[in-house]
C-alpha cells in the first residue's frame, strides 16, 4: 500500500525542454533609507552587488533548501535591482535545460536577495518589509503562464511647475570666487527638474544684514514663492542664517526643519547640529539648508514630501 505521506514527484516520464521563470520581490519602507540603500549610503556599504550576488548563490542551493525540490542543471540565473518611487524591485530569472520549472528557484534568488537587503537596511529601518511573486514562467505541457499586468502604485511626484523660486547661498568663500558654489548650483538643477521656475540665484557672504535682505527683496519685491538658502546654520561664529530668517519671517514654520532633521539624522546623527529654521513672509517660503552639497541633496529628498503642499498653503489653499 503506499503511503501518504510527503513525496518528492516523479518527473522521469518528462521531456526536457527549455524551463524560464521571472519572480519579482518588492521592498517597501521609509524612502530616505531606500533611497541610502540603492547609493550604497548605509553603514554595510554597497547593497547592491552583495544582492544580486546572495540571489544566485541561493536560486543554486534551492533543493538544499526545499525538501521536495529537483535538482536542476541552471544554465542561467540573472538577479537585477530598480529603485521606483518609494520602492525597491528585485527582478530574478532562471533558466535551464529539464524535466521540470525553475520557478522555485526563480522565487528564491528574489527572496534571498531581499533579504540581503533587508539586513542592510534593519538598522535605519526595522519596519521595511517586502513581498515576493512569481512574474513569468514558461517551458513544458502548461506552456506559458504570465501574471496579469497591475496598475503600478501611486508614485509621490514633487510638482513645482507653477512655482518661481530663488536660490540664496550664504559663503564667504564662494562670495569670494574661492571655490564655486556646488550647492546653490544643485538646488537651482533640483528646482529646475521639478518643474519650477528660478527667478533668481544669488551668492552672498556670512553676513546677517545681507542675508535678512535678500530675503526681503526676493520676497517683498519679487514676489517668489520659495526662497532656499544654503549655508550659514552651523555653529560657526559667522554662521548666522538662522537669525538673519528669524529677524524678517512673519510666522515661523519650525516643523519643516524639525522633519528635514529628523529624515537626515536617522542615517548622519551629525544632522542634528543644524540650527536650520523656516518661516513665511507674506506669501513667500523661505527654508534654510545646509552649506556641504551632499547635505543638500539629501535635504532636497526629503523636502519632496512636504514643499507642494506647504506652498499651496501659504498661498491660501485648503487642506484637501
């Protein structure tokens, strides 16, 4: 009588036939620590490589792992990552020459190479999490199978294409032509492929007066709807940025330098010395950044989730 317990299926009366299958895994947490992880920002260092590499060694060990699994001769395994929005996608592939489907092998390269980086990631963000699908297979009796096309997620988009904009860098140095101002440079391109128009762009010295200002002038004359300075928000004595927005804002809006602070400093403790602070003066938003570019970008990703809906605002918007 036979039994009826667990048993490894009799593929001997198979054709060998070309076997493919595509699994995908998608990892979801916080976008600033996704965003670490894909330029190789975090404490591990380059999680990519290290990915794509733990991936294959898994889709080879797969029957080591999975008690009723084939052995099966792999003439290809090929694991790839994208970042989307506030997502990362793992794509796995497998392919071989048998009796039976590499999709097993196919989903476990994508979960392995998940979970590598996973393990980079816990650190800034133990809630990140993924999910694991199979995509494509094709090859045997069953032929092709592919998963029905879904509509892609909603992917935050930081439109600033009704916006003029001014750009201030507070340095002595780039005032001084000593070296060229990379970060007032970087906000302004930022700016420019969202879609914003930069009515201005000044570089001035660590001077308070000067500061306070530019300030008054982009927002009093010109009438922009954003001013960004850089530099100047540290604890140099001539680091007066912060007193300079203080002395001509109207309303103070502490919250956004609290969260830019908050996003940066999970990965660079160091962000928590910034003195940054930002306010409003009359329908114009002035926000401070730091003077190092590097800062500067990672402040730029971070203010995507807030800036459209904090101009609408101060421009006498709702809350909807």
């Amino acid at each position: 009588m036979e039994s009826s317990r667990e048993r490894m299926i009799d593929v001997g009366d198979k054709s060998e036939t070309l076997r493919e299958a595509e699994a995908e895994a998608t990892l979801y947490g916080k976008p600033e620590v996704l965003r670490a992880l894909w330029e190789g920002r975090l404490p591990k260092g380059d999680a990519q490589p290290a990915a794509e590499i733990a991936g294959i060694l898994a889709a080879k060990r797969t029957p080591e792992l999975l008690p009723m699994c084939h052995p099966i001769r792999l003439e290809k395994v090929q694991v790839s990552l994208r970042l989307e929005g506030e997502r990362m996608v793992v794509r796995a592939t497998a392919r071989a020459h048998d009796r039976t489907g590499v999709e097993m092998e196919a989903l476990t390269a994508a979960s392995v190479a998940a979970l590598t980086l996973y393990d980079w990631a816990k650190s800034q963000d133990p809630a990140t999490e993924f999910s694991v699908r199979l995509v494509r297979k094709s090859g045997g009796k069953s032929g092709v199978w592919e998963r029905a096309v879904e509509k892609a997620p909603a992917v935050s988009v930081c439109d600033l294409a009704s916006i003029h904009a001014a750009v201030v860098t507070v340095s002595d140095r780039a005032s001084q032509g000593v070296y060229p101002d990379e970060s007032g440079a970087l906000i302004q391109q930022w700016l420019e492929e969202h879609g914003a128009t930069v009515t201005e762009y000044v570089v001035i010295p660590d001077n308070q007066e000067q500061v306070s200002a530019q300030i008054v002038r982009l927002a009093d004359e010109l009438g922009v709807d954003l001013i960004l300075t850089s530099g100047g928000t540290g604890f140099a004595p001539r680091d007066r940025t912060p007193e300079a927005t203080r002395s001509v804002v109207e309303r103070e809006t502490p919250g956004i330098t609290e969260w830019l602070r908050l996003q940066t400093g999970l990965l660079k403790p160091v962000a928590f010395l910034s003195r940054a602070t930002a306010g409003i003066r009359g329908r114009t938003l002035i926000i401070n950044l730091p003077g190092s570019p590097k800062a500067v970008q990672e402040h730029l990703a971070a203010l995507c989730t807030l800036l459209p809906h904090a101009i609408q605002m101060v421009q006498g918007g709702d809350h909807r």
